[in-house]
C-alpha cells in the first residue's frame, strides 16, 4: 500500500500511508483508537475506497473498489466478532465453503459428501477436527475462529488480516491459534495481525507497525523493537503510570456475598466489598469470574446464599432488582449485553436515568442531550456527536459508553468484567481513571479479570478464583503474577 490517503467529511484519517507485508511474513499493525489501522485495513479488504494512493500486490496495480475485490485478490479477514462472519443455523462445512456455495459461478447440484469430505480434509489442514455436520452456532469461540480460517485456506487466501483474534479466547485456545498462524507462515500466506496485547505482538511478530493521527510512527523488525517504544509510538508520549492507583480512604463495608452458589461454576462464594475498595478477583478462563457477575447482578438465579447490600439483603432475582438495590454490571460482552449497537450513544447513555429526565411522563430532550454531552466530555468517549450510532464507535469507546450509562444512577457497587477486553493502552488508561473516580466517591469496585498485572496494579485486595470457588486472598503489594497463576491453576508449579 503506497500513500494510502483517506477523509471523511472533510477530517483526514489517513495521510499518505506506506504498509506492506510479504508472503510468509507476520506484520502487527497496532495504534490507539482513532489512530487510522482500521481505516487502512478497510480500504485493504475493500470496504472503504482510498481517496489517494494505490495497491500493489507482486508489483501490480489492483482496485480495491469492494470486498469481492479484496476476495479475488486473496485478501482475507478474520474480525474479533467471530459471529457477525458465520451463519449459525448452517453446518461447519457449509460455513467453510460458504463464499463458494453463495457463488454465481457454483454448480446447480451439490454433492454434500464430498463438500463434507473438503471440509474435512481442508480442518485436518491447521490441525483441528471438528465435527463438519456440527451447527456452527454451537461451537465455542475458539472453534468459530477455526472454521473461519478453514474458510481462507478453501478460498487460496493469500494474505489474511487478524483483528484481535485473541481477544476471545483463553490461554490454551490462543497458543492453538498461533500454532495455525504458523502452518499459515509455511504455506507463504502473509498475515496482518492486529492486537493490543504486547507481549503476544512480539512473540509472534516478525515486523511491527505503529500508527498514531493516520500516520505510520513506527516501523521496525520485531527483534529491534521494545514494548516501552511502541507505547511511547501508541501514545506519543510515555505511559509511565501503567495502571494508575487513585489512593482513596476505605469506608465502612457496602456489600457483603454468603455462601452464593449456583452450579459446578460458583460453589459457596463469600465476598466483602467496602466504600472506596478496589477488589480484584482474579481467575483462569473458565474460573467462574462471570457467573458470579452474573448471579450478583440477578442475570441468573442463585440456587442459595444472600446478598446484603448496605446491612439489608437485597433481592437478585433479575437485573432489574440489582439495579434498585444499588448494583450495576459492565459485562464482558459489551455488544451483546453492555450496550444497544443499533441506538445512538445520547440513548445509550441515558437509557437507565429515563426516569430522572422525565416529567409526566415525557422525556427531556435538551435534558437527554446535555446529559449525554457531559458524559462524553467525563469519559473521553471519541464520537463526532451523541447521535452516532454507538456500534459504529471503536471497542474502547463502547466500552466507555456501557461504563457511562450507569454513572449517574444511585448505585453504591460497579461489577467490571474483563472491562479491558479488546481494549488499546489509551482507552486502557481512560477506563482506569474512570475507575479511580468512582472509588473517590465511596463506590465499591468488583474487577473480575483474567490479566493479573491490571489486578496488581489497581486492587486493594485481591482474591483468586478457581473451579468456582476463593482459593486464595492476598492485599496490595503481597503478591506477584506468578503467585496469582500459581493459585488461580489450582497450585500446579509446572504450569506457573
């Protein structure tokens, strides 16, 4: 790609962009939001026409005017919302040979046993061997993410771009997945992988690529690029408070968990939580952090224990009844249950203070709007107004927002699970901040997460979760990550 150069309503996103990648080769295209990598990888798969520039793939010229351009010139991409690019009331075989079966050029007949057979044999490919006749639908995350690959290789990808692909998946499921993007590398199929998780940028990286402002900063074999530079290239400026603590005095305790429990997944949970508290539970993929999310924000029902929030026990029964006692969630699946892709960011955010901007029955709209303009002054929410269509604004943005909506309710207790999930160091930051603010104002904090440097540097306290229960507590400053894996992988050493 030579000069790439692209506007949108007279604002410039990119300005004569330089990029290339060879066959065989690994580039990480990383950048905060707004910094222009998806802007350039949409005009790469076609989705976006570049106003300047051209692309060149062994030397010639190719117009990209549609994604049946990319496709044809073996341009590929594999999105973090795996859903969004499968069917799922059709099989993992016709998934995978989806784009040929919705081809003008395909046969009149099917002959389902050897599509079947392809399917098959193209899996045994990158080492998988999932069921073909299986609905796509019930495939867990990881699987998802191997169908689609399947797909590239059934259509002679010849580059394939990876956005945040890991984001998804656990420890396990993404060393499988760099294992595929290997045999990938030996078949001399290029790959364009975008993350904001570092240290699997240069461990899987043979080239990095830094954008900031719709510009190249950074562009440098992996082995000569350390992971201070490239967040100083992200941010333009040094990020030396990682995760800032916002050192608050801890009150008297807000909410107090005996023996909650509800399946194999959380068995006899006991948690305190005081005004001002960072607490952190930490755990494996699979640990049972989001269940207990879910159970203390009435989501799903608990088959016993009790939750008392400022001395009287609250009913959980639905979220509806969490809300009122004064417990809100920032869930893990922000598009899914966090937020309304489909309503603008002002509706999103005052979606639960509906009340409070009504009279007789009307709501307020220069109420609404001022409402929603402050919020996205507070949070740093980047959007060209707050009648922007909230799916349309980056994942650190959507995450903001379904933090935002609940800021001005009367709730005493936040739940953040796995908040900076798919989420860039700056929004990182943001998120952090809008953290130590609510914990100023006497709010107490739940972070269940799975990156046990963010529990270290924010938490007061923090308790390990595994196989559903608290296994172990440590307070600030006791720990370390390799205590933390050691006691959240049931104590087996080998794998810390």
């Amino acid at each position: 790609m030579t000069g790439i150069a692209k506007s949108f309503a007279g604002v410039r996103a990119l300005h004569g962009v330089d990029f290339a990648v060879a066959g065989g080769q690994v580039h990480a295209l990383l950048g905060a939001n707004g910094a222009g990598k998806s802007t350039l990888m949409k005009i790469l798969s076609g989705a976006y026409e570049t106003d300047e520039g051209e692309i060149r793939i062994n030397g010639e010229a190719v117009p990209m005017r549609s994604p049946a351009d990319a496709k044809r010139a073996g341009i590929q991409c594999v999105y973090q919302e795996v859903d969004t690019s499968l069917v799922a009331q059709l099989s993992v075989a016709e998934n995978i040979m989806l784009d040929r079966l919705a081809s003008p050029k395909g046969k009149a007949w099917l002959r389902w046993g050897s599509l079947y057979q392809e399917a098959e044999a193209v899996l045994a490919r990158i080492g998988s061997r999932i069921p073909v006749r299986k609905r796509a639908g019930d495939l867990t995350l990881a699987e998802k993410q191997i169908v689609l690959l399947a797909r590239l290789l059934v259509e002679d990808a010849k580059f394939v771009i990876l956005d945040e692909p890991t984001a998804p998946l656990s420890l396990e499921e993404a060393e499988r997945l760099f294992e595929i993007m290997e045999g990938l590398k030996k078949e001399g199929i290029g790959i364009i992988f975008i993350s904001h998780r570092l240290p699997e940028v240069a461990r899987v990286s043979d080239r990095i690529t830094v954008m900031r402002d719709g510009r190249i900063v950074l562009s440098e074999p992996a082995e000569q690029v350390q992971a201070g530079g490239i967040v100083r290239a992200m941010l333009g400026r040094s990020f030396e408070e990682e995760y800032p603590k916002a050192e608050v005095p801890i009150g008297d305790t807000l909410l107090e968990v005996k023996g909650l429990a509800a399946g194999h997944r959380v068995r006899g949970v006991d948690l305190a939580v005081r005004a001002g508290e960072v607490v952190a539970v930490v755990g494996l993929v699979g640990a049972g952090k989001t269940e207990l999310s879910r159970l203390l924000f009435g989501a799903d029902a608990a088959e016993r224990g009790e939750i008392v929030l400022n001395g009287k026990r609250a009913k959980a029964g639905a979220p509806a009844d969490a809300i009122r006692a004064g417990i809100v969630l920032v869930p893990e699946e922000r598009r899914k249950e966090g937020i309304l892709v489909g309503s603008s960011v002002l509706h999103n955010l005052s979606l639960p203070i509906l009340r409070s901007l009504s009279r007789f029955g009307f709501i307020s709209g220069h109420g609404e709007r001022r409402h929603a303009e402050d919020m996205i002054g507070r949070l740093g929410i980047k959007t060209p107004s707050p009648g922007q269509l909230t799916g349309f604004l980056s994942g650190g943005n959507q995450q903001k927002v379904a933090i935002g909506k609940w800021m001005r309710t009367d709730a005493d207790v936040f739940l953040f699970d796995e908040p900076t999930k798919g989420v860039d160091v700056g929004a990182k930051r943001d998120i952090f901040r809008i953290i130590g603010e609510l914990a100023g104002q006497g709010k107490g904090i739940v972070y269940l997460t799975c990156e046990f440097a963010e529990a270290l540097g924010l938490a007061d306290r923090i308790l390990v979760m595994c196989d559903g229960r608290f296994v172990k507590q440590f307070a600030r400053g006791e720990a370390t990550q390799e205590d933390l894996l050691l006691y959240a992988s049931a104590g087996r050493e080998e794998l810390a």
